[in-house]
C-alpha cells in the first residue's frame, strides 16, 4: 500500500470498524497491495486515491454511477435545488416530479415512494405484501439488504433464528425449489422476492415466468428487486428486459447517479395497502437525491445510454474473449455487455479465485479498478475500453509468464 494510504487506513481502522462503511468496500488482501482502500475523487469513469493514482473504474460504487461519476446535467440540478434547501417540515414538489420521471421510464407502475436504500426498499415490498395478504411467510432469492428477513443466512446474523420458519430462500433459477417451496407454503407465502436478473447467465425467464404462475395461483405478491437491474439491464429494469411484471418492485442503485435513495414502486392494488399502515422515515423525501435522480431519468429518457454502455460492454466483452485466446488463458469471458466478467476455469474453486486475485493485483497497478462484474456506464468511452485492454492483456501476458496456468477444464 502506499504511505499515505496505508497511514490512513491505519488511523481509520482504529476508530471505525471495516474503515468503510461498505461491506464491498472493504480493503482485499487478496488483491494485493496496489488496491486502493480510499479514493478521494471521481469524474467520469476515472477515480484518483490518495496518493494521486489514477485508475478507470469498473466498479460504478457498487452500481449506482450509471451515467459517470459528477455528469454534469446531474450536478447541475442538484445544486440548483440546493440552493431551496435540502429537507422541509412538509413534502417538496420535487417529491412528485422525481416519481413523475421515473414513471415515464417503467411504465408498469401504478404508485410510488422513496425511501433510502435498496434494503429499505427491498423490506417495505414485504411489510406492504404482508399487510395486504395477511400472510407471514416469504420466498426469497439473492441478496436483499441486511435487513433481518434478508440476512439469515449469514453466519452469526444478529437476527432473530425464528424467523427462518417464515423465510425460505432459494437459488436463483432453481425451478425445482419454486415448485417445493409453493407446494408446501403456498397458501401462508405473502410474497416471492426476487433478485430477476443474475449476471452470470441468462436463465431468467423460464425462472421468473414460474415465479409469476404460481403467485398468481396461490395469491402470493412477486416482488422483483431491481436495486441492481433496474435502469441498468434496461431503462425499465428487468421487467423491461424479460417482459413479466411484478406486484412490487424495489429501486435504488442507478436511479440517481449515486445519490442517496430508493423507491418501492408497484400496482395501485398493492400500493393502496399503506392506507391501513405505516411505512415512513424522516429522510426519505431529501430533495437533492430526488432532484439528482429526476435529472438521471430525464437524461436516460433522452440520451441512448442504454446503447452506449451496450456497444462498450461489447467491446469489453469482445477484447477479454480476445485476449484470453492469445494468451490462451484457461479461462472464459461472460456476462451482459452492461457488466461483462473474466472467470477463470482451472477446474477448482480455489485456484480459480486465486488466479482472479493475481488478475486483480495487476490490474490495481496498472491503473484499472477492475470488478467481479465490470460495470459500464455512460462516461466510459472506446479510448477507455482500450487502454483497459491493453492493460489487461499485459497483465494476462505477465501472469501467464509468470506461473503457466494448468489446462482449463471443459466449460
Ligand atoms: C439486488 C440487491 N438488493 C438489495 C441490495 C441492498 O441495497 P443497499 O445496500 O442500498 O441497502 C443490494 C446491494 O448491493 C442489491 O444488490
């Protein structure tokens, strides 16, 4: 690490836990000493540490810089709002106008309401389905947030272990699980929460059309947690990509360009359940975010950002599968364009995470912020796209001359 990030880090990590917020933000010793624990700024797709290095991030925060780091339209309307305040004693009209933006994305919904973040979001899907069907079980399937319905499978999660008689959670695409878990618990499932897309292959839609029979079948509400996909797999999220709707949905990431907040959004049915109960916080009507994320669906609406990070992700995409037969690396390109990935294929687990970790520790010296899935946005550029590839090929040179790697395994 170097000296000023790790003097930081040092003097962080005594007072703050992690020193990160952020479980994915956590320092990996795995990726070794180049990754940086702290950026101090961003601008476009490009990230500078505290040390003055310069790298072109695939990371996106985790998802929601969809546009680029500081887009200029959004900083604009941000600052423009700042300057009437940032939180009244009433609600603001940008309350309206920022749902009236996101409903000309994802034409589905009926209603709308903010909240914070993508666990909030995800949380009050479910408390809505609960009070609407008066039921308490739940299917779940992927990450939802570290809420206590979301988290039991966690070692030592802190949440109460009672609750895994209400919770069954299933891996994605197991068409098998769908049928045992509405066979057993059909009748008592207030809710299938669902993440709709994952981005290690396409099995989605035979999975999701399941999902939607059987809640119509049993009376169960589907709620698709688009934290992740939505206005990023499409303008109108996976609904959009897979053409099946839910009763719910969850928003957050990319609905704002990296400003703070979600929405749960769904069928005015469903929506109309928060006359009998209570669903508020204090912050979640924060006119800069909202602002900030009016500005993102304006600019989403009218620019082509979704074929822009298409048509990069492809040339990503392409120059991996590229570079890995040159160097005839045991390994394979995946992924949608809007978040390709290199996986290794050496046959077991372990190695293959190793050879990702070496992949990774070159890659953090040669300026690339690289991610388990390399997430596009509209500010990346071909001229990025190609100087990360040349970086990522003399990095594949280098690892390959340095320890030859072992015949792959069939894939
Ligand atoms: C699919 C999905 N749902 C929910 C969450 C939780 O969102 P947050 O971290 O904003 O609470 C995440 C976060 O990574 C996510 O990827």
């Amino acid at each position: 690490m170097t000296p000023k990030n790790a003097e930081h880090y040092k003097r962080a990590l005594k007072i703050m836990p992690w020193a990160t917020q952020t479980n994915s933000k956590r320092l990996q010793p795995d990726w070794g000493e180049s990754m940086p624990p702290f950026i101090k700024h961003a601008e476009g797709c490009r990230m500078w540490d505290l040390d003055d290095r310069e790298y072109i991030d695939f990371l996106s925060a985790l998802g929601p810089i969809i546009l680029g780091y500081q887009c200029p339209d959004v900083e604009r309307a941000v600052r423009e709002q700042m300057k009437k305040g940032v939180l009244y004693s009433m609600a603001s009209p940008i309350e309206l106008a920022a749902a009236e933006a996101i409903m000309q994305n994802v034409s589905w919904i009926d209603q709308i309401r903010f909240m914070k973040t993508g666990a909030d979001a995800c949380t009050a899907c479910t408390r809505l389905a609960r009070a609407y069907t008066g039921r308490e079980h739940i299917l779940t399937s992927g990450y939802h947030g570290y809420h206590d319905c979301f988290f039991l499978g966690w070692p030592n999660h802190g949440a109460p272990t009672v609750l895994r008689e209400y919770v069954h959670e299933i891996d994605y695409g197991d068409l098998d699980a769908v049928n045992a878990v509405f066979e057993k618990y059909g009748d008592q499932l207030a809710a299938a929460v669902v993440v709709p897309y994952e981005w290690n292959e396409d099995t989605g839609e035979a999975y999701l059309q399941l999902l939607r029979e059987k809640c119509d079948k049993y009376g169960t509400l589907l709620i698709f947690d688009e934290v992740l996909t939505g206005f990023r797999l499409a303008l109108g999220g996976a609904q959009e990509y897979y053409g099946i709707t839910p009763d719910f949905a969850a928003f957050a990431k990319a609905m704002a360009n990296g400003y703070p907040v979600s929405a749960f959004a769904g069928k005015r049915e469903f929506m109309q359940t928060l006359e009998k109960t209570v669903i508020t916080t204090t912050y979640a009507g924060e006119t800069l975010s909202l602002a900030a994320s009016q500005a993102t669906m304006e600019i989403m609406r009218n620019e082509p950002v979704h074929e822009h990070i298409y048509a990069m992700g492809t040339r990503l995409l392409n120059g991996f599968s590229e570079i890995i037969n040159e160097c005839e690396a045991p390994a394979y390109a995946a992924g949608l364009p809007a978040a390709p990935f290199i996986q290794f294929n050496l046959g077991d687990d372990e190695q293959n995470t190793m050879w990702q970790n070496r992949l990774f520790s070159e890659l953090f010296a040669r300026g690339i912020f690289p991610s388990q899935r390399w997430f596009i946005n509209y500010s990346h550029q071909p001229e990025d796209i190609d100087q990360t590839l040349e970086q990522v090929r003399r990095a594949m040179q280098n690892l390959i001359k340095r320890a030859p790697l072992q015949a792959p395994a069939e894939h």
